[in-house]
C-alpha cells in the first residue's frame, strides 16, 4: 500500500497496457448487457459514421483505472474518478487495439493525504480520455 509521505508530484506510480480484441468487445457486451451494434459490427459503424467498431466507453475508463486500483492496493481508497471521452477507441477485427495508461501524481493534498493521480490513456499516438483523474485516499 502507498504511503503518502513518500509520493511527489510527478511520481509516475503505474504504467499498464491492455490488448483488446473483437472477442473481448463481446464478452463486455454480455458482461454489461450493453449490445449496440458498433461495438461489434463493422456495417453498423459505418452506417452511423464511425471509422469502424469501438470499444465501450466504460470499458476503457475500466481499464484506465485498474492501474490505479492495483497501486492504491483496496478500490475503495478511490474516492473520485472522472475522464472525458476525447476520441474513441477503434478496433481493427485482426489487429485490435491496445490501451496503454500511464499514472501520475498531479497533486497532493496534505490535508486529507489524497493524491491526485492523473492518467494518460492512449492508443498509439492518440490520446482517448482527457482529464481523466483519480482521487486516491493514502495512509
């Protein structure tokens, strides 16, 4: 578990890819019982003028935490958590895709011992969620 006292801003905390393939978009489907067609067939995409099948939102905000989750080492010190879909995550029916997260102190509050962790999430070279932040309760 991470102690307050030895975290600075700018700490990268976690670093975390995640593949994602067609497979797993059904599986998150059946999971949330969220089964919109773009998340699965290309056809559909393209009629409503996507560039082809997207992961589900909440998948990859999902995803964009669980470094932290595992850092934090108990969910429930996570006390806040938002992110802003900035472009959506295509994936190819071959090659899929891969989330990639990086978490970092973006400011500490000594007051309540919360840190601010800022996520970078990206696929390739662009970036899917801004300002996406976690609010994390530390000893």
């Amino acid at each position: 578990m991470p102690a307050f006292d030895d975290l600075a801003a700018g700490d990268i905390v976690a670093e975390q890819s995640f593949a994602l393939t067609r497979d797993s978009l059904v599986r998150y489907a059946g999971a949330s019982g969220d089964f919109n067609p773009i998340h699965y067939r290309d056809d559909i995409a393209h009629q409503v003028g996507l560039p082809g099948v997207l992961a589900h939102g909440m998948l990859t905000m999902g995803f964009a935490v669980q470094p932290v989750v595992d850092w934090a080492g108990d969910p429930g010190r996570i006390v806040d958590y938002q992110a802003r879909f900035t472009r959506p995550v295509v994936v190819d029916p071959k090659l899929g895709a891969v989330v990639q997260v990086i978490a970092k102190v973006g400011q500490l509050d000594a007051e309540s011992r919360a840190a601010r962790i800022d996520l970078t999430v990206k696929v390739g070279d662009e970036t899917v969620l801004g300002k996406a932040q976690a609010r994390v309760l530390l000893d």
